[in-house]
C-alpha cells in the first residue's frame, strides 16, 4: 500500500513529506541491519558479534518509536484533543502500556 492509499477498516495518517522520508530512511537503515545479521547467521558468525549487532537493531527500533510516537502525540493526539475527541487520550495510554512492556 503506497502512503497516498487508504483502508476502509483502519485510522490513516497523512505524513509530511519529511516525516514520511525519515520514517522511511530509518526503517531502510534497520533493514539493512537486519540483513547484515541474516548474513552473519549464514556465514556462521561468532555469537557474540551476532548478539551485539541485535542489539544495535533494538537501539535503532527504539530510536524509530520515539520519533513516532513524537509525531504521533505532536499531530494526531494534540488536534483530536482540539476536536474534543478525548477518547484519543484513552488510546495513547494504551499504546503506552504496550510499549513499555
């Protein structure tokens, strides 16, 4: 699903073209990471060397959802609490909690 595309049964979110390029830009640098440790794996990588770039995959996943989550409470949450819509604040505690699990 292109960024322009919506779905019927789920919130969409239109991003700014930065937002969108560094999500992205992130996300394609985490890819990569990933592949490095799947190459690591195939090429029979000491565990360790492993474990520590994973670690450094969890870093940038983490770095990924605050920026998000920024954004998220920037745009989305502040203009519903504008709207009145304050079933939005319910929603963002929820989402907290599974974060922080």
């Amino acid at each position: 699903m292109d960024k322009n595309q919506q779905c019927c049964c789920h919130k969409t979110k239109e991003r700014t073209d930065n937002e969108y390029k560094e999500l992205i830009h992130r996300l394609n640098r985490i890819e990569g990471q990933v592949r490095g440790i799947k190459r690591m794996v195939e090429e029979d990588a000491y565990c360790t060397d492993i474990l520590v770039q994973v670690s450094a995959v969890n870093a940038a996943l983490n770095s990924f959802n605050k920026v998000l989550l920024a954004n998220h409470i920037r745009t989305c949450v502040a203009d519903d609490i504008r709207a009145g819509k304050d079933e939005t604040v319910d929603e963002l505690v929820k989402t907290l909690q599974k974060l922080m699990r």
